[in-house]
C-alpha cells in the first residue's frame, strides 16, 4: 500500500514514525513532500534556538532516519496539485507520485493581519527556523521592538526580541487583557506587572491602524491617535490554516480555514486524511502539538486495520520561556453556576492562582496559575482524571499547611493508574511505574524506553517524581548515590576514603564498589583522592580517571584544540610578563581574550604544543590556573586603598594571598573568589563561593554566592573580623564543603540543600558547633602545604609530556582535522555542524 | 567463529604506548581510530576517533567505562556514551552510532584489525 505525506513538520513527522513504528518491513511505501528545506524540526522549542540551541539540535530525526525506514523525502519542494480521481500528487519541481492514502499534513501559517503596511522590511513572522535566522540578521541594528499579539506566542516572540538584544520592546494587544484565551483579567494584571520587570512594555486594548515607513519600518500607528517609533516588528496573531491545497482539491473546508475531517480525519475525499494544525474537527483547529499527534496516532492505527478515533483534546498549556510561569488548565473560566473558584492574589509576590471547583466541591474543572505554575502538572492530573479533592479545596492551591508541606512525589501516589502523564506522546503514569519497575530507573532510560518527556518536557518533574516514589515504593532507598558502581554518596564515599587511605581509583573500587566505574564516578573519585591527599592528579592509574580537562590540564575548546590559562593572581600582572604571553601567544598562533575571571586565557593550542607552551610559561614564571579543573579558580580584586580614593584596606594584596593560598585546591565543583576594597564592590565579592569586602574596622566574609544560570547573592558569614580570623573561617568553609557536598554542587546549591541553611553552617564555622574546627584547619593546612604546580611537574616529567600527542603513533603530526577562520585580527574556531 | 571478511591487522603501537584504562589515537592512512586499553577488564577496543554528534576527533580522550557490564566510551564533549562493543550510541538520544573494530596483542604489540 502506498501512502504520500505532504508535510514534514512536527505532525507529519509524527506520523510517519508511528507507522513505520507499527507496521511489518515493506508493508507501506512512504513518500513524504515538505515545503521547508530541513526535515521536521521541533517548533515547540524554537525559541531555544536563541539561547544557543543548533538547527541541528531542534531537528525531530535526520535525513539517515528516513533512509533506514526506507521513507523517500524530498524537501524544499512542496506539492502543488492533487488528482484525486487519478489519486496522484504533483510537486512544485515536477514530481509525479500516486496514492493509495494521501495525508495532509500542512500545518498552519502565521495569519497577518491586512493592516496597511505589513509588506515593509522589518515586520517578521515566528514560524519557522528561516524566520528566526532573518530576525537574528535584523535585529542587529534594531534597538526598539513591537510584538502585535499578547498571546501565548506573541510573548514567547517577545521574549525572543529581547534574546536578540532588542531591550527595547513592546507587546501590542488587541483584547483588553494578555493571553485572552488561557487566563482571566486579574491573572493578565500580575503577568503583565512581572512581564514589565522584565523589561517588556505592554499595552493592552489597542489597535493598529497602520506600519509606517517607506521602505523599512519605522513606527506604528494606533487607532487611538498614538504613535509608537518602532525599528521592528514581529506580528503573532494568530494562526491560519494551510488549506489552500486541499481547498484546490475540492475537499470541504471551514470558512474560518481548516480542512474538514471526522473522528477517524478523514476529508470529505475518503482516501485523504488531514492532521495537525491544518485539520478542523468538530468546528476546532488544535493549535498544539500533542492533539496532533494524536491524531497521527489514529490514523497510523487505522491504516494498520485497527479501529481508533479522534474525540477532541484538552487544551491545558504553559507558557515555557518568557521567565514568569504561566500556565492555564480544563475550563480556566467556569461561571457562577458552573461551580465556584478559589482565588489567591499576592501582588507583592506577583503571584495568581485559582482553582474552579464543580458545586459539590468534589472535582477539580480547571484554573490558572500566574507567577508559580510548580502545581501545574499535578492540578493538570486532579482536573483530567477527576481525582477526588481534599475536604479543604484551597489546599490544592496552598499544600497542606501546618506541616512539613509539598514532600516530592507525595503526589503522584494518588492518581490512578491510567492519568496520562505525558500527552505529547501519551505516556500514562502506568506505563512509567511499569517501566521503573523493570529496572529503568533513570530519567534518561524512561525517556528512551517510554519517550515520555521527549516531547514538550513539560511532564519531566513529574516522570522524575513517579521513578523516585515507585523506588521507594518498592522498598529501595532512594539516595544520591554516584552511579551503578558505587552505591554510596560522595559524602560517604570522601569518609570512607579517608578512613581506609585509599590512594588510586582502582584501590577505591576494589575496596568500595563494583564493576569498572564509568564517566560519573570516575571524576568525583579522582577529585575526592584530590581534596584529601593533594598528590600529582596525573600520577599513574589516576590519570584515566580524571575528567578529559583535567587529564590534558587544559579546557578542550570546539574544533578539539585546548586552551591555557595561566594563574595571574589577585588579577594584577607586570608588563614584562604580559610581555610574555603575548609572545608565547605570537609564537603558538593563539587566540588571547581578557577572562571574566580577571586573567588572559590562550585559545586554540594544540595538544603536541601545550607542554613547550607551559614550559615557557613556566619559566617567566608563571603557573597553571586551574581553568580545566574543579578546583579554585580566580580570587578577583579591586584596585583598593593603594590607588582608589575610597579604599579602606589594601584589596589587592589580601587577593593574591588568598588565591595563593587556596590555588590548586580540588572540590566537588570550581571555587571562585573576591576581594573588594570597600562597600562599592568593585570586585563582585557578593556573586562569589567566598567573598571579602573590606569594612573600617576589618572585612566582611560573605558564602555560598554564585553567578552561572541561577545567579544567587552571597550570605554574610561573619563581620568585622581580621584578616586571619578571615583565613581561619574559610579554611574551615572550605573543608567542610569538600567533605559533605554532592558532585559538581557549587556552594550556593549544597547551602540551599543544607538543612538549617546559613544559621547551621555559620554554627559549624564560627561557633564550631560540630567541634571539628580544629581538624578542618588542619587539614587545609595539609593540602596548602602539598600544593605543587601541576604543569611544572607535567613538563618536567618525560613519561607525562608524552602523553601530551595528537597521534601515539605519529607523534610528531598535530590532528590535521582542526580548521581555524579567521576573525578580527585572531582565529576562531570552525563552526561544527 | 566465522569471519566474513577478510582483514588487514595493522601495528598500531606497543602495549605500554596507551595508558591503562584510557585511550589514545592512532592514524591508519587519512583515518583516525581510537584505541583504549581496558587494563582492568584486560581487554582492548578500537573505534572511529570522530565522534558522530558534533563531528569531534575526540574519541580517544573520552573516558572509558561500563554500564551494565558493557564497556563504554564517554565523549568529552557533551559526555554521549558509545558501546565499544557494538558502537551503539547509549545515551538515549540518536546522535548515531560508531565503527568499532577487532583488537589483537602480540608480543607486546598492538593490531587493529581493519575490513579490506
Ligand atoms: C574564559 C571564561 C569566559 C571569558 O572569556 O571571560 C569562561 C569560560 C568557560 N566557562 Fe565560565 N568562564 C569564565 C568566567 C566565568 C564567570 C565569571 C567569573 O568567574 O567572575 C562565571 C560566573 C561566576 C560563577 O561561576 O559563579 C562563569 C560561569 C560558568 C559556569 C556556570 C557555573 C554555575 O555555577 O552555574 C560554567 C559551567 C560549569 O562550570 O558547569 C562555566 C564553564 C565555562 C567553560 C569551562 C565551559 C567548558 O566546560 O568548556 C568555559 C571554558 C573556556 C575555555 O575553554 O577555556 N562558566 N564563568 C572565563 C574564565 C575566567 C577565568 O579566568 O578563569
Ligand atoms: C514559536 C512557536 C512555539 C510553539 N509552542 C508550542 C507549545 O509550547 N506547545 C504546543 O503544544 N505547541 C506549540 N506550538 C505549536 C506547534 O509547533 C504546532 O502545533 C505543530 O508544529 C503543528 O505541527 P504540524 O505538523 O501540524 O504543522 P507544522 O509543524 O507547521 O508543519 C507543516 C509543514 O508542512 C509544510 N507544508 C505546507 N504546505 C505544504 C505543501 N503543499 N507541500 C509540502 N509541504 C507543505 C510546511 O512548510 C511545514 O513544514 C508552537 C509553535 C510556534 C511557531
Ligand atoms: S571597591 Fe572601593 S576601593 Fe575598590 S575600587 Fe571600588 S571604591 Fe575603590
Ligand atoms: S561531540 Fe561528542 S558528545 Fe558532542
């Protein structure tokens, strides 16, 4: 049987892997015609393409995919013509193919509306990767932009906007309040409120008459008489159909657009079926992607001789990026005497929810929630499987007060066995604790066993609740435990290390596990040998296991080149020794860049230069900065009292003594430093694992900072105190952190863990309430007082120089496969693909 | 066992060329292999340098492990793990497979053997 797709977006793509999934070898041949010149590609994430995801990376299976599954595609060539009395399609470019089955799977467009002006350059649409690469083009010389749409997508568009640097943005909404069609007014006023902290400027209830400009845009008038001045513009309202062909074709479609389909998406035409975006069922077009796929499910089902049909979908969403939650479920509007609502404002917080209750007070219909959505999921489960509410409704909203509140995963305990968990792909909580209990007890395997989560992520927090409650259901103890080779903790493993002074990776997992370790218990391993006996990292059987970075002593960039980064402490530096890595620099061809760590990093050596790199670093004496390793990295200063008019005390000086002292220092995650020279902080102590700033009568020591993704300020730890008091509690900080952290847990996160938080750990530090001061010290001063260069030691020593070579048989040829472009001036790396 | 194919076993280096439990890379004409001595498990694997999710010669450097008793490479990259057994890309997403090719040791040397 012959099947044509016209379509490769999300849907089509769905389809043709649900056949291809349920069907014999050769029992179909499948012949698939997209218009875009990719294969399908994931649109949902399409903003993350700005946040660095690749083409690539969006991509739903690549081209090879198709070839396996014996599916002929031809892309960047749409069909331009059904017979349907012959039953064959014909493309743009000529093709010719008949059918048994056609699908249509052509989505939808971006609807424009015919405002006089639309056509100038700088007014864009948000549908596709093209779209977003012209944007990216545009907006660098705009800073002023408008979104017209206050929608779901418009925000997302907007959020996009100001991804791309345009600061300056505006949302142009029509209706009197955002996101009319998820959430009611007083959820539009907390969202817009959080939506301008942001940045954003929002106007509601206004129209636009005109784009003006000549050839570009340059503003946007409003019916109102206003005016806005505007360099670009980004029109999302709303979506239409793609049903030109099928209208073409004489199918029936809605007056509104839409291709006409029944329960089982059949056209009027009982040989083509419509799914996704581009099929109106029951007066409906389901502008999501898990109805379409759905729908694709049906009809791979009953091409397969099976019986299925299309009822309809819920139209629950969240809104994923813009950086406030929003989400909205079931019937988020139920009137008066539908049932009763259950509301919680707090404007200072900015946050909204409410809860619709059916009469008797039994059932969840649906709701909103503006600011926190973390209940989304749940409420989404409660509302959907009509799970009976607690004797106080509101708690649904506020968890349980009085108590220890929302423990995670109590939740999941209550719905029943068939609550579909993850509807992009119909995942139901039955299928997960099935899959737990045959041993895939990582998200990663559930992913790949159930492809739940695979789609729009959102059902993720949940799956992760579902595998740690069926393991504790099934009496296992859930715990941080590295992987299948260690089953302890890094904090139980660091105590049992100690105890049996166990020295090489292989001692411990004789001593400790099983098996033969693996990329996730080898690096902790190896940074815990680290923390406790300070030797040589490369020293023999510890090398392999030591993180790809740390075994090179170098950060591997793009392209498979390295980079050096040579300690400068305190960040202050001598002109002839910059002197010396401009030559080093001229000499090996490398990239130099000013760090965000106050030191000059060297990029794209290769890996035969690095030891005759160092050696010459070394000599003009230099040492390595631990850039590639867990370990602490710049300790930043301000000028301070010897030049800056405001200076209290000599910031500078207590830096590099600082940095000198903990250089070299392994722990489970980087440690990064600062001092400042007076409460003006210039050196960014705040943001650091420890900072310092310098008071009149001595320094503030401030912990557990961190800049990274979830920036988090530092919390004072004590105040006043003199510059050895200073040393003594870091030293202690520092060794209780390496002791009891997680693996790769910055200070900021293992706080946020730390039961009794700042209080607790000022307790251990300052008032030694664990009685173990003395011996952190101790124990500290052991490591400072082992601490070597590792470079030195690696170019000094003929077997580890050795290693240091792109070929082991051809020692002397660097990899040929590293290409550089030239940039500025510089190098930079060659694009991957 | 039935060999199919004819096989060229090419001398890579000598046994203690290649750390213990770690990888190196070998150069066979214009191709680029990894080579990993699993000192632990006394075995040896080889397998294409390139790793097929960014096209990264990087293979040899990655580290080496087990999952369920199966050995594994780790790309240093983004960390995707390969089966060096088969070459099936384990970490649940299709970023593709990789060639993987039979190892011998003799007096100390090390042959890889390559599909004529
Ligand atoms: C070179 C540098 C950027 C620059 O050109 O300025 C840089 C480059 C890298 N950073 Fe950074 N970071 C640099 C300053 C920073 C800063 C600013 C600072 O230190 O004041 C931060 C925020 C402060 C913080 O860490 O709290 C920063 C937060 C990160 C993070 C996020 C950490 C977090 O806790 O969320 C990562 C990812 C990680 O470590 O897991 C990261 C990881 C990286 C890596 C190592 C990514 C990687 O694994 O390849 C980059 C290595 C580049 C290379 O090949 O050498 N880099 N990075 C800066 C080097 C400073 C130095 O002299 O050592
Ligand atoms: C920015 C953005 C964010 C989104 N966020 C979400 C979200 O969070 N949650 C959610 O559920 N949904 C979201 N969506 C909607 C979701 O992407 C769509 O529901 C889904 O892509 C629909 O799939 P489809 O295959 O029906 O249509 P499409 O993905 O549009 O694919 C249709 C394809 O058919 C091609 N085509 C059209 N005519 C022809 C022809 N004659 N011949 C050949 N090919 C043709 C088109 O070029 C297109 O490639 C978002 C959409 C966008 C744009
Ligand atoms: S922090 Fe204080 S001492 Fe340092 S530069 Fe700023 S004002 Fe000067
Ligand atoms: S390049 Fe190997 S994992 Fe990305």
């Amino acid at each position: 049987m012959k099947i044509v797709v016209i379509g490769n977006g999300m849907v089509g793509y769905k389809f043709c892997e649900k056949l291809t999934a349920k069907a014999q070898p050769g029992q179909f041949e499948i012949v698939v015609f997209g218009e875009e010149t990719r294969p399908a590609y994931d649109r949902v994430h399409l903003s993350e393409y700005f946040a660095g995801k690749t083409a690539d990376d969006l991509t739903m299976a690549g081209l090879d995919w198709y070839a396996e599954n014996n599916i002929r595609i031809y892309l960047g060539d749409p069909i331009s013509y059904i017979d349907r009395d012959q039953k064959t399609v014909r493309s743009h470019h000529g093709i010719n193919e008949s059918y048994d089955y056609l699908i249509l799977a052509t989505g939808s467009a971006a609807f424009v509306p015919p405002i006089p002006g639309v056509e100038k350059e700088g007014v864009f649409i948000y549908r596709t990767i093209e779209d977003l690469e012209m944007m990216t083009t545009y907006a660098k010389k705009a800073k002023t932009g408008a979104v017209i749409g206050g929608g779901l997508l418009g925000l997302e568009a907007a959020k996009a906007m100001i991804d791309l640097g345009v600061t300056n943005t505006h949302v142009i909404e029509f209706a009197p309040r955002l996101m009319p069609r998820q959430i009611d007014e007083a959820g539009s006023n907390i969202l817009k409120a959080k939506l301008e902290s942001l940045g954003l400027s929002i106007h509601t209830s206004k129209n636009t008459s005109e784009i003006l400009g000549d050839q570009f845009i340059t503003g946007m008038q409003f019916s109102d008489d206003t005016k806005l001045d505007i360099d670009m513009l980004v029109i999302s309202a709303g979506i239409k159909p793609r049903d030109e062909l099928a209208k073409l074709a004489g199918l029936e479609t809605g007056h509104r657009g839409g291709i006409v389909v029944n329960d089982r998406l059949a056209t009027t035409d009982p040989f083509i079926f419509a799914i996704g975006e581009c099929a109106l069922h029951g007066g409906m077009i389901y502008g999501l992607v898990a109805p379409g796929y759905e729908m694709a499910e049906v009809v791979a089902t009953n091409l397969m001789g099976g019986d299925k049909s299309f009822t309809g979908f819920d139209m629950s969403t969240k809104l994923k990026l813009i950086g406030v939650d929003v989400a909205s479920f079931g019937d988020p509007f139920v009137s008066v005497d539908e049932g009763r609502s259950i509301v919680l404002e707090d404007r200072m917080k900015g946050v909204y929810k409410r809860v619709n209750i059916s009469p008797d007070g039994k059932y969840l219909l649906g709701g909103i929630l503006v600011g926190d959505a973390e209940q989304y999921n749940m409420l989404l489960q409660t509302t959907k499987n009509k799970v009976v509410l607690p004797p106080n409704p509101e708690d649904v909203i506020l968890g349980a007060r009085g108590g220890a509140g929302n423990e995670g995963g109590a939740g999941v305990a209550n719905l029943p066995d068939d609550a579909l968990i993850c509807s992009c792909e119909s995942v139901s909580k039955g299928d997960i604790c099935k899959a737990v209990c045959d041993g895939n007890e990582t998200m990663d395997s559930i992913k790949k066993c159930t492809k739940a989560g695979t789609g729009c992520g959102g059902c993720v927090p949940m799956v992760k609740d579902l595998i740690t409650h069926t393991l504790k259901s099934q009496g296992k103890y859930v715990r941080n435990v590295l992987c299948e080779h260690f089953n302890y903790s890094r904090q139980e493993l660091y105590d049992l290390v100690k105890v049996h002074k166990l020295q090489t990776f292989d001692e411990v997992l004789n001593k400790l596990g099983t098996g033969d370790g693996c990329e996730l218990c080898k690096p902790p391993v190896a940074s815990i040998l680290a923390s406790l006996w300070n030797d040589m990292i490369l020293a023999k059987g510890n090398d392999t296991a030591q993180d790809s970075n740390d075994r090179f002593l170098a950060n591997i960039q793009k392209g498979g080149t390295y980079s050096v980064v040579p300690r400068i402490p305190g960040g202050e530096i001598t002109p002839e020794k910059l002197i010396v890595i401009g030559q080093v620099a001229q000499k090996y061809n490398l990239y130099t860049k000013i760090t965000g760590g106050q030191r000059i990093d060297l990029f794209g050596a290769h890996v035969n230069d690095l030891p005759a790199i160092w050696s010459e670093l070394i000599e003009a004496g230099f040492e390595s900065g631990h850039a590639y390793g867990k370990a602490l990295r710049t300790v930043k200063s301000c000028v301070g009292s010897t030049w800056c008019r405001f200076g209290l005390h000599d910031s500078v000086s207590f830096a590099i003594q600082i940095e000198e002292r903990y250089r070299g220092l392994r722990a489970p995650h980087k440690l990064k430093s600062a001092v400042s020279g007076c409460i003006r902080e210039c050196a960014e102590a705040q943001s650091k694992d420890f900072g310092i700033i310098a008071t009149e009568k001595g320094w503030n020591l401030y912990v557990c900072g961190n800049g990274g993704s979830k920036p988090q300020h530092a919390l004072l730890l004590a105040t006043d105190i003199d510059s050895e008091t200073c040393i003594k509690y870091i030293d202690r900080f520092l060794m209780f952190y390496i002791k009891t952290a997680d693996p790769l847990t910055r200070t900021a996160t293992w706080l946020n863990k730390m039961e009794g938080g700042i209080d607790y750990l000022r307790n251990v530090v300052v008032n030694d309430s664990l009685g173990i001061a003395e011996q952190l010290e101790a124990e500290m001063q052991t490591l400072v007082d082992n601490y070597k260069c590792e470079w030195k030691e690696a170019v000094e020593n003929p077997e580890i120089r050795k290693r240091f070579t792109h070929f082991v048989n051809a020692p002397e040829s660097k990899d040929p496969s590293i290409q550089f472009e030239p940039m500025r001036e510089q190098k930079k790396a060659k694009e991957w693909k | 066992m039935i060999q199919e194919k004819v096989l060229t076993w090419f001398l890579a280096c000598r046994t203690t060329d290649v750390p213990e439990n770690g990888g190196v890379c070998v150069k066979y004409h214009d191709e680029q292999i990894a080579l990993f001595n699993f000192s632990r498990r006394g075995e040896w694997y080889a397998s294409q340098n390139m790793c097929p999710h960014r096209q990264q010669m990087a293979l040899s450097r990655g580290m080496i492990g087990t999952q369920n008793n199966e050995p594994k490479v780790a790309c240093p990259f983004h960390k995707k793990t390969f089966s060096l057994v088969t070459g099936q890309c384990l970490s649940g997403d299709d970023c593709g497979d990789i060639k993987t090719y039979p190892v011998k040791i003799e007096n100390e040397l090390v042959y890889i053997g390559i599909e004529e």
